[in-house]
C-alpha cells in the first residue's frame, strides 16, 4: 500500500531533517535566549511534511536526498517561523503547540516575533550559500519560496483569515484562505524540490498542481480536526477555530460535505501526478496519507 | 565639498528610490488592507539612505545606477519591515515614525506583524527574480542581506538591545548592540552594490569595512539625537530611549565623549575607502553626512 510506503519515508526523512534542524544553531552565539527561542520552536517536534515533501519530489526525479536536504530544511525554517508569529497573543493567541507551551508563553512576546523573524531571514540565508547545486535553480527555489510565504501566499493568506474571523465570509473567502495560508507552502515545497532535481517544465507544473491539492486537502481536514479531534491528539487546543469564530469548511458546509471535500482535493493531487507522468509511491501514498491524519 | 555632493546624491537617488518602491505594490491585490499596511510604512518618507549608499557603491565602481535600483529596493523593505516591527508594543512600544502614527497605530498590532513579515519576505522575492546580473552574485548579494538581517546581524541586535533594556549593560555590549542592530546592514547595503557591480575581493571588503565605521557613526549619532534633537526635527519621539532606560552611549559616556566617538567613527570610515583605493566623493561624503544630520 502506498500509505505505508509514504508514512515510513515520512518517518525516516523526517529524523534526516530534524538531525539537520538540530545542528543548524546548535553552537552558542548571542544572545544566547534568541537561539533557545528559536531552536525551541524548530526543534519542537512536527511532523516535518513540507520538508519530506520536497525530498520526495526530488527523489521522484531520481535525485538522492542528501543532496536536497539544505533546501528543504530551509521550508521547514518558514513553517516554523509562521507558527511562532500566528499564535502571537495578537494574531490567535494560542497557549499550546505541538503539545508544549507556544514560543510567547516561555519567551515573551518580543522574543518570539524576533525568533519567527530571525528564522525566516534564515531560511534564506541557508537557501543562497554555496551547495552543490546549479546557481540559477538555487535562485529559482528562493523565488518559489519567497512568493509562496509572502503577501501572494501564506502572509496574504493568514491576513485575510485575520480580517475575516468573527464575520460572515462566503466559500470563495474560505478557499482563498486556505489556498494562500496553507496550499502555497507545501506546492512550493514539492515544487522546490522539482526544481532543484532539474525537473522539465511540465513535471515542475504537475508537481506544483499536485501540491496545491494535497495543500487544500490538508488544511481541509485542519479545519475538520479542530472540530473531532482532541487537544491531546492534536497537541494545540480543539476548539481553537470554533472559539474564534474562525471561517472554516465544517462552519460553511457542515462535517459530512468537508469529508467528502477533502477527498476530492486527494483525488485531484493523484490525477496531477498522472497527468505529468510522475511515479512515486510515497507522493501518491502522502496524498492519503494527509487526510488520514488524527494530528 | 564632498558633503554638499553627497546630500545632492541623496536627495536625487532617494527620489529615484521612491519612485521604484511606489509602483512595487501599487496595483490591488487581496487583501487590501495588507498592501495598505505595507505602503503605509514603505512610501511613510525616510532618507532612503541604505539603498542610496548601495547605488553609490556601485556606481564608485563605473556601473550604471538604473541596473542596481531593484537590488538596492529590496534593501530599503528590510530596513522598513524592522521599524515596524521595532516599534511594536512588546517592542519599543513607539507612537510615532518619520512623523507620522507607527503602523500598528493605523492597523493595530496583527495586520502590522504581517505587513512587516511581508516587507521583509518580498525583499528575497525581489532578489531573487530575474534581473540582468549574473546569477551567482545575484546568490551572493541575497547571502550578505540575508546574513545582515537575521540571527547573526539584526535581530541579534535588536533582541541583545531589548534582553539589556533597564538593565547595567557594559561598553562592550552597546557596542554589539549597535554593531548588529545598525551597522551591518548599512555594511550590507554597500557590500551588496560592490557584489553587484563586480567588485574584486579587497573592495568588496573595503566597502565593507567602510559601511561598519559609517553605521556606528549613524547609531552613535542616533543616540545623541535621542538626547539633544526634539520630537519634531526626528519624525519620532525624542528622549524614546531614556524613557525605556535603554543602554545607549550618551548614557555610558556624556554628551561629549560620544561626539568624538562619531567623529573616529567617521575618520575610520574615510581610511577604509583610502587603503581600498575608492575614489568617491560621495562615498566621502555620506560619512560626514551621517554626524550632521539632524533627523
């Protein structure tokens, strides 16, 4: 089954990036309570997806992980940074993360927004430092990454969820949350990898398709996570979206309608990989694997 | 007179700048409070001094001001995502900015953290996309800002100057501080002109050492301001330091002793144009300038 192809590569590459996260800042520079802000975030646990992803995308393309890892840690930096900044007391004011308290409530807040806005400047930092790939694919993987995170991807994306909480947003809003705030990253993520790996233009675009589906279906079953799941299974609080008033797929449609969403977007993903002729086990199985999930 | 050469340039290239960042978000994409809340802070005035300087590095070695305008932009969205971010209330808690309310004043404190994570993200969007520079030294200027801003430059700056606020810090501690808070990123400024502009090894590293000396004269002058200017000459509020306790050089040494401290600074930054063998008035003169300025 690919499930289990794509949850122990998930496995295994996952503790290949978090081995690479641990030593990024792991020497003692000053201040020293910036790099523990920061590290307690990115070495917090996670599942790593963005990340193995993007290994998978290149492994695809028959390129050996070791040589993506630097630009998929990068990922990982901008995901954990947008976690730090999104639970500020002003944005969602959330307590818990990953099971442990959120970066604000150990550090303060001016650390935490300083250790989101250090470990973003860093993604970049790592992404433009010589490694053992052509220039003009590094600079084209910052440019996938820096559009995905921006103001046309996930900070448009979480500005608008900002705006709408507590109104009456219609389903066109919702998707252009979801596709902005969540959808963007892991298709740049597979798409970096692509690039990378020195994909063709036609597999950069079905791998790109294929991760703004697989990037809705996961948001998608967010959404319906918040709603059945626990704040232990989860390891941030249930009930977080409902006690906002966020603008969400089971708020608009109901439990049964966002399942059945969900699994469209799925079956979408795996028809990209298809059409662009793109046979990887572990991409098809992440497909399933992404609305299966209890965390 | 060279200082009279460098204001001219300042005032001339600076519009040019102006110009260039107005259009960067001029047409209207969603959400529209969030491009507001950017443009507010990116077109709220300013001297445009860093990516002025990055013109004039490049221009000290024979290349055309026009070609370097877009690397030079991305500079000034740095400078601009920190004050926004620097003025937050778990920051500095700052009222007022070049004259005006603080971003988080007009749009509250939310919409301000994203538009500043978005200033700061579009800066590598920027970079990266292609422009008529070769592709290796496009990487490298996007190292040396990226190295500048984050965990080892800025933010370590600001996050040392916020960790010794009301605190006992010692000579040795401003002086990071204002190293890493001030000084590299007007040292990446010119560094990244230099890089663009195809400077060989010793001016690269001449301008270098030249934009250190120029950014601790500008902060230690910043600090006298502090002390001596008034609320209406800086466009932000005067004594802002003395009121947050801040560690600060008029605080550590006089009034007096930290004029002269400007003044070597600024003498130190001449010797490094002279030994890297940089004939440019207006290089000269932006050192001078730096001390006189009253805003």
């Amino acid at each position: 089954m690919s499930i289990d192809a794509a949850r122990e590569y998930l496995q295994t590459q996952g503790k290949a990036v978090d081995a690479y996260l641990a030593q990024m800042f792991a020497s003692h520079t000053r201040p020293a309570r910036l790099f523990e802000a920061m590290n307690y975030s990115l070495l917090g646990g996670g599942k790593r997806l963005r990340p193995v992803l993007c290994l998978a995308a290149a492994r695809a393309l028959g390129r050996d992980e070791v040589e993506v890892l630097p630009v998929a840690a990068a990922i990982e930096l901008v995901h954990c940074y947008s976690l730090i900044h999104d639970d500020l007391p002003a944005m969602d004011n959330d307590d818990l993360r990953r099971g442990k308290p959120t970066n604000h409530r150990v550090f303060g807040e001016a650390l935490a927004i300083l250790a989101g806005d250090a470990l973003l400047t860093y993604a970049f930092e790592q992404l433009s430092r010589p490694l053992a790939i052509p220039a003009d694919r590094q600079l084209r993987a910052i440019h996938v990454l820096a559009h995905a995170a921006g103001c046309y991807g996930m900070v448009a994306g979480q500005a608008e969820d900002i705006l709408q909480t507590g109104g009456t947003g219609d389903a066109a809003t919702l998707e252009f949350i979801h596709l902005h705030k969540t959808a963007k990253l892991l298709a740049a993520s597979v798409e970096m990898g692509a690039i990378v790996a020195g994909a063709d233009a036609r597999q950069v675009e079905a791998l790109r398709e294929y991760g703004i589906h697989l990037g809705l279906a996961f948001q998608i079953m967010d959404d319906l996570l918040d709603v059945i799941g626990t704040t232990e299974e989860l390891g941030k609080s249930a009930g977080a979206d409902q006690q906002l008033d966020k603008l969400t797929y089971p708020k608009l449609f109901g439990v049964e309608a966002t399942e059945k969403l969900a699994h469209d977007a799925v079956l979408r993903a795996k028809q990209a990989l298809q059409a662009g002729g793109i046979a990887s086990d572990v991409l098809f199985g992440m497909a399933d694997f992404v609305i299966r999930r209890r965390s």
